[in-house]
C-alpha cells in the first residue's frame, strides 16, 4: 500500500467515534485492497494512539467524571459523551474512588467475582465519594454496580479491554508458530526467541538462524514476526530502534509485518527487510546447501 493510500485509510478511522464498534463491512467495500485483518490492525493502531492522547485530559477531569458516574449517569453514555473508551474510563473511575493503582484495576476488570476478593468489601472512608456523603450501604452497592460495570465494559470494548489484549497477544504467538512451521517445510534450522533466551540473551528476534538464508539477494540471519500492520509511525516507535539492535548483534535480517506494510518503508534500511508475508519458495536460497554444492564443485 502507498502512503498516499494508508493516509486516507487513516484519516477515515481517526474520525470514528470510539465507543461503537468500527463499520467493518463498509470499510472493506471502501478500501478492498486491505484484508479485514489489515483493517482491523490500522483501527487498533489509532484507537490506541487516540486513547494515548487523551488519557491525561480524563485522568486531570475525573473529579467531574466520578461525580456524575456517583450520580447514577451510566458508563456507557458518559464514555460517549466525552468520546473515549468505556473500559479505560471505567478504569479510572475505580481507580479514584476505590483508591487502588492501576495493575490493581486491571485484575479487577478480568476477574470482578473473583473468589479472592479482589474488590474491597467497602469504598474507603478516605475516598472522595464517601467525604461526599456516601454512606456505608450505598457503598456497597457501588462496588456491586462496579462489578457489573466491568463485565460490561470488557464485554463491549473492541480496543482497550483486557479481553482485546489477550486477543493481541494470542494472535502475535499464533502467527510466530505460522512463521516457524514455513521455516520447518523450506528445511531451514532456526533457534527461536525462548531458546535464545535460554542461552542469557535479553532482546532478541523471534527466530534466528542458524545458517543464513536469501530472500530476493538478500542475505537473512534473524526473522522477526509481526501479527499488525506497519505504518510510519510503528516503524520509527517500536521498529527501527528494535531491528537496528539486531543487526548489531545478528547482521541483517527480516520483518513479517503479517497484515502489510507501507511501501515507501520497506527500503528504508537496506539491513533490514520489510515483507508481509513469508517468502515463496522461489524467492529464497538456502545458502548452506549452495555452499555445500560449491564444495562438492571442488572435488
């Protein structure tokens, strides 16, 4: 995709409100060169980055968003009204009137009838929904309000719940395994990230070679597998610094940006090859075997 193209992908999905889910279908009719995976990466892209910009706006006004939160307004609407994610708000609304830090909160989301008690049986005397006038009883029933609220939230959200991460995450493992399982049919010996860590190393690609291969003439040590699409933006904050380490240690090497890549990034840096799928078979050379023939040559 050029960047002319992924920019007006973009400004459409910058304009969506972030509380309905995005329009999925119509977006595909709109842009069908892009897979509904490559879709639903660029939106979790931007959701992400909205909601990064506009925390700290929320976190300084949770005073007003607890009050009417304590006023009996719903989650859903207020979310609405303010444009940003239920689940983070939700968030930050436990987290002021509970008085509980952020890792906290997040176990309570995934886990709100958790045996072990993860929500306290009473608001704080300290809390400012108590200095408000809340009594013991009616606390208790806050905190049950905020038990429902987060099955609510984690239920509905499409970008920021603990459920949408999982799902990240499940699909990052399940496309380094498609990664590994493509190495094993072109007879390629790789060490894979565990087994690099196994040995001491810290950062590391998700697979590295054991003997170089070639894609396209270039030469390929290290394979890193990326389950999202790559825009300018990922490259420069979570790519360049993290691949050039790599090349540093490994020499030169591989990206699978499995939902696509702008085009303009993949010659960025001619040490580190952008694709976005695993290469045909076509495209690659296994260099021990041409070394092996080359010796057999001299014989």
């Amino acid at each position: 995709m050029k960047l002319s193209d992924y920019q007006r992908v973009k400004s459409v999905f910058t304009q969506l409100p972030m509380n309905c889910p995005p329009p999925m279908h119509a977006l595909c009719e709109q842009f069908p060169q892009l897979s509904l995976d490559a879709l639903f990466s660029i939106y979790g892209q931007e959701f992400s980055r909205k909601v990064r910009l506009t925390h700290g706006k929320f976190v300084r006004s949770i005073e007003s968003i607890e009050k009417r939160y304590l006023n009996g307004e719903d989650v859903f609407d207020i979310a609405q009204n303010v444009d940003f994610p239920a689940c983070q708000l939700l968030r930050l609304i436990v987290e002021s009137v509970l008085k509980v830090n952020h890792k906290s909160v997040g176990k309570m989301l995934k886990r709100p009838y958790d045996a072990n008690g993860l929500f306290p049986s009473e608001v704080p005397e300290d809390s400012r929904a108590m200095t408000s006038g809340l009594n013991s009883n009616k606390g208790k029933k806050l905190i049950e309000r905020m038990k429902v609220d987060c099955e609510r939230v984690v239920a509905w959200d499409c970008g920021a719940s603990p459920a949408t991460e999982r799902s990240r995450r499940e699909a990052g493992l399940e496309y380094e395994r498609i990664l590994e399982e493509a190495l094993r049919d072109i007879g390629a010996e790789f060490e894979t990230e565990t087994d690099l860590r196994a040995e001491g190393a810290s950062r590391t690609p998700d697979v590295r070679l054991k003997v170089p291969i070639s894609v396209c003439g270039r030469t390929i040590h290290w394979i890193d597998s990326k389950a999202s699409f790559c825009d300018p933006q990922v490259h420069e904050e979570s790519g360049s610094k993290q691949f050039r380490a790599y090349v540093n240690r490994f020499g030169s090497g591989m990206v699978i940006y499995w939902h696509g890549v702008v085009e303009e990034l993949r010659e960025v840096d001619p040490n580190v090859l952008l694709v976005d799928a695993f290469p045909e078979r076509k495209d690659i050379v296994m260099l021990a075997r041409f070394e092996e023939d080359g010796e057999n040559e001299d014989f």
